[in-house]
C-alpha cells in the first residue's frame, strides 16, 4: 500500500517517482492484453463456428431420412371429403363416392304413449334390465322406487360404452334415452326388460350404421366416418352423402422438399462465409479476420468446400449437385438453379439417392447429406476439430491470465518495496535534519559566547 507522507523528510515526490517506475514494471502487460482480446475473439469465432456447424448438421441429417422425400399434399374435389396423412402415403389419385353416413343406435325405452312416464314417477314394481353389446352383458337391478332418471345413472354408471338420458316429450312425459357413444354397427346393443316391469317399453329411434363409400368402384365401410384402415399412410373423413364421385388427390409435396434443399444451401453459405471472413486479410481496410493464418481453420474451410464436389453413389441418374442446378461459385458459395431443381424434382428417386444414399461398408458411395452429416457428426464430437480447437484456444487464455496476473504482482511487489525504501530514506533523512540543526544551533552559541 502507498505510504502517503512518503517523501516528507526527503522532499522528494516519492508518489510519481513510484508510479513512473511500476509503470515501466507493467509494460508487459498491454501486450499480454492486447493478445487476450485477440484469443477471446477467436474463441466467440470459434463458437459461431460451432453453431453453425451444428445448424448445417441438423439440416442435413433431416435430408438423409425418408421423412424428407417422402411427404406429400393431399386435396379433395369436395369439401365433405378430407385425407390426413397418417404414414408414408404412395402419390395417387382416388375417386369417392359416399353412400352412408355412421351413426350411432339410439333407442327410447318408455315411448309408447300408454306407458310414457310422469315427469319423477316411480316404477312401482321391481324388475331387471338386460344390457348386450358384443360379449359384454350387464344386468341392472331396479327396484319399485326406481325413477327414469335413477335408471339413466345405472345405465352410465356400468362404462359399457352407452349414454343414458331423459328427455322430456312434447306431452310432458319422460322417457329413457339410450345412445352407443360411438358409430358403427360393432356398437350396437340390445334392451332386455322384465315383463314386471310394465311401464317401459321400447323403440329403437336410430339404428346403428356404418359409413359407406365406393373407393375406385369398391365398397368399403368403416364404422365411423373416418376410414383409417382403407389407404396405406393416409386415413379419409367424410361428413355427407354425394350424389356425384369426388375426387382426392395425393401428391408429392415438392414445395417441402425444394424448402428443404434451400435451407441446405443457405446453411452451407452461412458456415463457408463465415470461414472465409475469420481467415481472410481485407486489403481495403488493412485488417485480418480473426483466425488468419490459423491452419486448423482453413483446412475446415477447405475440406468444406470439397463436399459439395463429391459425386453420391446414386443409380438413379443423379450424382452430383451440378445436376440440380447446384454450382459453386468463386469463395465457396454456392448458388442454386431454381428451373433445373424443378425438372429434377420430376425424378423423386433420383433425387432422394443424390442426397440420402447410403454408404457402403467401406464409406463409400453414400449420398451428399450422408457425407455432410459424417462431417459435421466428426467436427462436433467431443475430441473433434471444434472442441480441440476451442480447448486449445482456452488454455492459451488461461496461461495469458496467469502471466497477467505475474506482472501485476512483480508490480505491486515493487510498489510496496519502493515505498518501505523511501520511507526509510526519509526517516534517515529527518534525523540526519535534526542533528544539523543542532549542530547548527551548538555552533551559533559557542560564536555568541566568544563574542
């Protein structure tokens, strides 16, 4: 710590004499400075680099799998008519012609006029009721002061797949209301009803149906209004009978995959001209990208840039991206052709293996996103180039820091030895000034006294 009457005995200024010497002692360190910024600055770099490289990976990895060529667009003549994709659908055209519609059996227990029920009327006698649907039976005891709405919560309380209400009638009379929740005629079921128990009788208002359609000229039913089970990869709702065929076509979805191909190409750019600006030098403003001259960037930048040149092991007459319309241009940046990537899009397969071929057991032969995503699997794992370079770059900062923090301590070493020096000095000073002055005075009296 600074002494802060240092120089008092001296007279000399011990303050600027001491910082103008820890000063000279802190030389080093702007240049240690100087090169931190620089190893911090390729470290972000490094980071984009990553980031991208990453960004890339993703990208390409979705073009080797079959969910990128094999999507399509489903369309329909008639708005009552609708397809969802449920699979890999096979492109086609289907002609549909609705003839039934599902629903659901509803039958009214209690409908018959004489035996209509007052509204809260008990049944007065004690009987079963007999549930059927499939192989599930359910028996319901009912007793003599059973209502219509007590019923109705047995009914719903035995989860065999029937709704129970009442509903009132334009007479002011209950009746039982039971419904199958679901259509078709897998759900239909029977009311079995005790004679004991007079009052109810029964109709079926509704019976259960399954939905119809004529697919191509064939008959085909499903047991709701949606066929699931009839187009491989796709299932098909209809919601109204048609007198006319509609039709419903499954096409190729192209705009995905020409999406697809672009963010490939834009991906690309982004990562080679980011390479390209951290290791160039711009003789227009005198200034070198951030890793300039670094060996591990450019042969990155360089094996990148060899990629796209590479020829896949497709047999389906697309082998290179030149033949999509996909060049190289001065830099490594690549430029597509939209009018040639419509006319490959004509060939699927080919495409499809131009990008997503598999490699032989030896690596070879795999298809331009098979090499991509090898590459870009190897920059990012851990002991890749990506990591081993960021390490690299880390521990050079951390020996930076620790030969910053040597000069700050032979700094603060000097400081403190200067000042516990000059503060002796000024101690020997100030004695040496005492006895001058008495001296002095001894001096001045002895010539007194002989005077």
């Amino acid at each position: 710590m600074a002494i802060s009457s240092a120089g008092i005995g001296s007279g000399l200024d011990v303050g600027k004499i001491v910082e103008q010497m820890v000063a000279a002692e802190k030389t080093p360190l702007k240049k240690l400075e100087v090169k931190a910024e620089g190893i911090q600055t390729q470290i972000s770099t490094y980071g984009e680099i990553k980031s991208l490289t990453s960004k890339l990976g993703d990208i390409v990895s979705k073009l080797t799998r079959d969910s990128a060529w094999n999507g399509v667009n489903i369309s329909s003549s008639n708005s009552t008519i609708s397809g969802t994709m449920t699979g890999i659908a096979t492109p086609g055209t289907y002609n549909i012609k609705v003839t039934q519609l599902a629903q659901a059996q509803t039958t009214v227990v209690g409908g018959a006029d004489a035996a209509a029920l007052a509204k809260d009327e008990t049944m007065g006698a004690s009987g079963k009721i007999t549930l059927k649907m499939g192989d599930q039976v359910k028996e319901l005891s009912i007793s003599s002061s059973d209502t219509l709405t007590k019923i109705a919560a047995k009914v719903n309380e035995t989860g065999m797949g029937i709704q129970a209400s009442v509903v009132t009638d334009v007479d002011g009379k209950e009746r039982l209301m039971l419904r199958s929740k679901e259509t078709g005629t897998d759900k239909r079921f029977a009311v079995d009803i005790d004679s004991a128990l007079n009052k109810l009788e029964q109709t079926e208002a509704q019976e259960a149906r399954n939905a119809k359609v004529e697919l191509n000229g064939v008959a085909v039913e499903s047991n709701s209004n949606t066929f699931s089970a009839t187009i491989p990869g796709m299932s098909f709702t209809v919601s109204e009978v048609t007198t006319n065929t509609a039709t419903l076509a499954v096409k190729a979805d192209t705009e995905a995959m020409k999406k697809n191909i672009q963010e490939f190409v834009d991906a690309y750019n982004e990562l080679n001209d980011l390479l390209g600006k951290s290791t160039k030098y711009t003789e227009e403003t005198k200034m070198a990208g951030a890793l300039q001259g670094d060996s591990a960037t450019v042969s990155l930048q360089n094996s990148l840039r060899m990629l796209p040149q590479g020829i896949s092991g497709s047999k389906d007459g697309l082998t290179r991206l030149a033949d999509i319309g996909i060049q190289m241009q001065e830099g490594g940046k690549l430029s597509m052709d939209t009018s040639k990537l419509d006319k490959a899009l004509t060939n699927l397969d080919g495409l499809k293996g131009l990008f997503a071929n598999k490699a032989d057991s030896l690596g070879q032969g795999g298809g331009i996103a098979v090499n991509f995503k090898n590459f870009t699997d190897k920059l990012l794992s851990f002991d890749g180039t990506l990591n081993t370079k960021t390490d690299s770059l880390e521990r050079t900062l951390k020996s930076n820091t620790a030969e910053q923090d040597k000069v700050n301590k032979r700094a603060e070493a000097l400081e403190t030895r200067l000042y516990a020096q000059y503060s002796a000095l000024d101690v020997k000073m100030s004695s040496l000034n005492a006895l001058n002055s008495y001296v002095s005075q001894m001096v001045t009296t002895w010539n007194n006294s002989k005077s």
